[in-house]
C-alpha cells in the first residue's frame, strides 16, 4: 500500500493524499474514509485506553530493579516510595503532555498495523513531534521519512531572550532549578516572625491552596474561600481548627510574603489558626530537603536501563523519550527539590501540631499529597478525608490508578492513600467506583464550591447578542479557543459583542488578547454568564456545566492537542471541531453529533444547603479511623 502520512497542526491536508492520520486535529468535514483522527481514536476508545495506561504504570512501578520492585528500591521514607511522586502523577490534561503522547503512540502503532503501512512520512510537524515518532519507529521497525514538500510548522514565539535562556539552562542543567529552590523558596524574616507561633490548636485540620479565594478574603478581611464555600463557617463553629494553605506559586519569597500579609489581615475566632506551609521554611529545613534531594538523584543516577524499565508492549517501543523530560525534573530538577521539601515541611509541622481527629484536604493526588499523606500517619494524628472538590475528568491519570494500586498493602511501598475521599455528588462517586475505588472508601459530601451558584434561577436574563468566551488555566488551551473565535463570528455574521474572561488562576492576558476582545469585568463567573446568550469555553472547563444550566447556548472546543474530558458531555453542549464548527452554531445551526462517551447523569452534584452530608462526616470522623487504615 501507499505510505501512511502523520499530519500536523490545525491546517487540513491536500486532497490528494489517500492514507492519513491527523496527530492533533479533528477530521474535517468530507474528509475521505481512509483518513483518520488520533484524537477521535482516543476518544471512541477511551475507556480501554485509559486501563491500558493505568496498568503500565503498575508494571513500571512492580518492575525488577537488582531483584527489587522499582517503587520499593525508591523508598525515601519507610514507609514512603518517592515513586508516588513520580510518573504516576502525570498532569495527563495539559497539551501534548507526556501521558497524551503515550496512549498517541499506542494507537499510532494498532493503526499502523491494521493499514500494513511499510513507511510513514511525517508532514507539517514540529522538532519535538518528529523526533518523539522517529524514537517510536526505530524501537517499532517502522520506516519514517519527513515529507520534504511540506513547510514545517513554526513555533509559537513569545517571551523574552531571557526567560528563553533560563528555560533552556533549566532543561539542560536540571540541578540548576533545585538551586534556584533552594535560594528562592521560603520567607522572608518578617513573614517567619509572623507565622513562629501558628502551629497551636489541634481540632480539625483543613488543608489547601492559597487561592480561588472569595473577593471578600481581600475587600472585607475575611477569610472566604470557593474551595470550601459555606463549609469554612461550619467547621469553624463545631471548635479549634487549623487551616494549613499552600502558595499556589511554589513559594517564591514575594508570593510568601504577600500571602502572609494577606492571613494577617483576615478576622478570625480565637481558637481559629490560619498558617501558610512555604511561610514555615527555616535554614534547618532547607538541609533537610537538599539531603532528600540528594537522595533522590542518587536514586535516579542508580536506576540504570531507563529505556528498557519503560518499555510499551502495546506502542511496541520504549516511553523513555516521552516522559525524559518528565523524568529528569522530578529526579534531579525543580520538580525533585520541591518534592522534598515538601515532604519536610509536612513532616515538621504535623510533628508539632497536636494531635488532631480529623484532616480535610482538596483531593487531586498531587505528589504534595503523597508527602502529606506520610506526615499525617507518622505524626499520629486521626481521621484523613480527601475532598474531590470539583468535578473528576475522566482522564485525570492522577486521580485514576490502576485497581491494585488503591488502598494496597502487599509490598513496602504502596501508594498513600487517605482513609476515604469525599465525592461531591453522584457523578463523581460513579466515576471513581467505575474506575476501581473501593464503595467503603467513598464518602457522600454536599458540592460546597457549588452552592451559591445552586441558588440562581434556572431561567436568568442575558444581554441579547453577548458571546462570552471563557479562557483556560493552560494559555496553549486558551489560543485555541481564541483562534476558533475570531474568524466565526465575522463568517456567520454575527454582529454582538464578543466578551472574554480569562481563567482566575492563569497568567496575566497578553497585550494580543486585550486589544482584540472586551475584557469582562464581572465579580463571578456566575454573574457573567447570566449576562450573555452564547458561551465558548474549552472542553476541561467544569464552568460549562453552569452555563448549561443556565439554558445557555454553550460549545466545548475540542483541541487535539489534549485528551477531550469535559464533565458537560451528558448535559447535551454543542461540540465544536473548528471555526466552521462555531460559526455554525452562531447562526442557529446544530453541530453534528462526534459520538462523545458521556457519563448521562443529570443530577451531578448534591447540594443540600444544611450540608447535612458535612455534618454527619465531621461528627462521625472526628475519632481515628479504624485499624485498617491505608498504610
């Protein structure tokens, strides 16, 4: 047969080709029936695809290492496996990120087999792309040729020649971002005066971010937070509680400082402490974190055969180059130092902190969890609750594991888990259940970051002709779905006005954005979607589940870049591929159905403003959790 051609980027191939598969875009209309979509693989197949990741990871983790399973000859505690830290906690949601790349690769190898391809050309891609597909073909066998009649792609330029020069050092050097840690993070002196004394009540402990605050932690020097909504009042009036938040921001010195400023203002009761993790690192602390650091990169220099330990029998090649990058920054980078700091900031606090019955954290499995986790059980404090506090995607890789990775105990180095996890509705107790978590590890919680927006009515007016467009965290996502907007309106002639509202915790808006688009400036999100009839947002975003709600017209972009997991899938959103996609719907046009998995539940979250659920899991967790705890 024919050479199969990988194709690149947004633009639609030449007609002439007969075999093609679109590594990151979606197939445009008409296309022929021997072109295929790897995004729209992954997607009709995903729930297989996502075990298939799941259980190499288990196998990465069981592989033998001079007799000893990898996660075990990684022990840097006891009771405590640095593997945790590792692979398996994988962001898999950004764009092209490692995990994507893999399950990519997995399917690029079946497609490859059932077409009997004997060369593929590789057309329109970028540097990283092509030699991540070479890789695969030579551990595959496969032949691959760059398409010499094709203009690569360029690269998106921005930043300065700096900010350039230091992403490059950082990648080259990993070890140079451990130092930058280690000379920036922390606090200053007035901020470790402020914060000396925090560690004081036992009561319940409350753990978080610093961020997605109420604008009332600010304007009105209360602590109100949207993470836990009407719950903070709750728990502060049942006794003594300790809120204990991380910087959102690594704990650079300035943002340490600003966020202490920012406790110290808050008006609290006298049996209610609030303390900033990063604000309590002290030079003792730093040896600490460097020795662990240390440690680690002995590991990773002593962890030999990297390319055979990840090695894919489905993608018939090693994943080596795919998580390289991942590996080396989490070994010996930035990745690795503030992993260990971490793990000693917790262990010192916890260690000093009375004991306490009952800990809630916001549930992510991120490797801070792992080392939080540890603390809790060697400071011999109760009762630990993860709260899965927004809703679950089906391909979060962190939160979802393999079936024996969950609350296992048959090998030093198991996965920390908490005792249970907190889910906020019945959508996310199914999806968990589904992916193998324990029904006795589930508990039933009221969605508290929900709540006020539950009070709305369903039926709100909007300014007629307002399009809004909501940016994402990631700002690769957001110029997707910019780029998708600002050709539709103009081809489906639509003459409204064209709000954008970037996410609260991404960048700043670059000068790009703000020139081409009215800035909203509403308080909430809430209040800006009431205030307009058509609402553009990416397919990540649990914000479209308000909008739908709302009886908004509301169209999830789907990029190809990353896994398609949008928790509106069941609440019938219009699915958009392209610019053609959106300007259809502009002008009163259905999309056409992409046959998009959906979870079909209606009711997502619970929402009883009593918090009833909150109420019985305090009374009833606020004494340690029995015998059987996770280890």
């Amino acid at each position: 047969m024919e050479s199969l051609t990988v194709w690149f980027g947004q633009a639609e191939p030449p007609g002439h080709l007969t075999h093609v598969l679109l590594w990151d875009s979606f197939l445009p209309s008409g296309a022929p029936p021997t072109w295929r979509s790897l995004p729209e693989e992954i997607n009709l197949n995903r729930g297989a695809l996502r075990a298939e990741h799941l259980h190499w990871i288990h196998n990465v983790g069981m592989s033998q290492v001079k007799k000893v399973p990898l996660r075990q000859s990684l022990l840097i505690r006891p009771q405590l496996s640095y593997w945790w830290m590792t692979l398996p906690s994988s962001h898999a949601l950004e764009p092209d990120s490692p995990v994507y790349n893999a399950v990519r690769l997995r399917v690029l190898e079946r497609l490859t087999s059932e077409t009997q391809a004997d060369c593929i050309a590789l057309a329109n891609g970028d540097r990283a792309s092509i030699r991540l597909i070479r890789s695969w073909g030579r551990d595959s066998g496969h032949k691959i040729v760059t398409c010499p009649k094709v203009t690569p792609r360029k690269t998106r330029k921005s930043g300065s020649w700096g900010l350039k020069a230091k992403v490059l050092l950082l990648r080259a050097v990993p070890p140079a971002g451990a130092l930058v840690g280690l000379l920036t993070t922390g606090s200053p002196i007035s901020a470790k005066t402020k914060c000396a004394n925090a560690v004081k009540s036992s009561g319940i402990v409350m753990i978080d971010y610093l961020a997605h605050l109420h604008q009332d932690a600010t304007s009105a020097g209360e602590f109100n937070s949207n993470y836990w909504g009407p719950l903070v009042n709750l728990v502060q009036s049942t006794g003594p509680t300790q809120w204990l938040h991380l910087s959102a921001d690594r704990g650079k010195r300035k943002d340490v400082e600003k966020d202490v400023e920012l406790m110290d203002a808050w008006r609290s009761p006298p049996d209610v402490r609030h303390s900033l993790l990063q604000a309590h690192v002290t030079f003792p602390l730093r040896m600490k974190a460097l020795r662990d650091y240390l440690r680690v990169v002995a590991m990773g220099l002593r962890t030999r055969r990297k390319r055979e330990l990840l090695w894919d029998h489905r993608a018939r090649a090693s994943m080596w180059p795919v998580f390289r990058s991942q590996y080396r920054d989490e070994w010996y980078g930035t990745g690795a130092f503030h992993n260990c700091l971490a793990l000693n900031l917790f262990e010192d606090f916890l260690s000093r902190l009375p004991q306490a019955p009952l800990g809630i954290y916001l549930f992510e499995n991120q490797p801070w969890e792992m080392a939080l986790i540890h603390a809790w059980r060697t400071g011999g404090h109760g009762t630990l609750i993860g709260f899965a506090h927004s809703t679950i995607p089906f391909w979060s890789t962190r939160i979802f594991k393999d079936r024996r990775d969950l609350w296992s105990k048959d090998s030093p180095g198991v996965m920390p888990c908490p005792d249970q996890v907190a889910v906020n509705g019945p959508s996310a107790r199914e999806a968990l259940l589904t992916g193998g978590y324990p029904n006795d590890r589930l508990i039933d919680v009221e969605a508290v970051r929900y709540l006020e927006r539950s009070t709305l009515d369903d039926h709100t007016r909007s300014s007629e002709g307002v399009l809004l467009v909501l940016g994402e965290y990631d700002a690769r996502i957001t110029e997707r779905i910019l780029s998708d907007v600002g050709q539709a309106p103009h081809d489906a002639d639509f003459q409204g006005e064209i709000v954008f509202r970037g996410h609260p915790a991404a960048e700043p808006l670059t000068e790009s954005v703000t020139s081409r688009f009215t800035l909203d400036d509403h308080p909430s999100s809430t209040e800006a979607l009431r205030s307009a009839n058509v609402i553009v947002c990416g397919a990540l975003s649990s914000v479209a589940l308000e909008a739908l709600r709302l009886g908004k017209t509301t169209c999830l972009v789907a990029d190809g870049r990353t896994f398609t997991s949008s928790p509106a899938e069941g609440f019938d959103p219009s699915w958009v591929f392209g610019t053609k996609d959106l300007a259809g719907v502009l002008r009163g046009k259905p999309v056409a159905n992409r046959e998009f998995h959906s979870p079909g539940l209606m009711n997502y979250f619970w929402l009883g403003h009593n918090l009833a659920k909150w109420r019985e899991l305090i009374r009833t967790r606020s004494q340690p959790f029995a015998d059987d705890a996770c280890p």
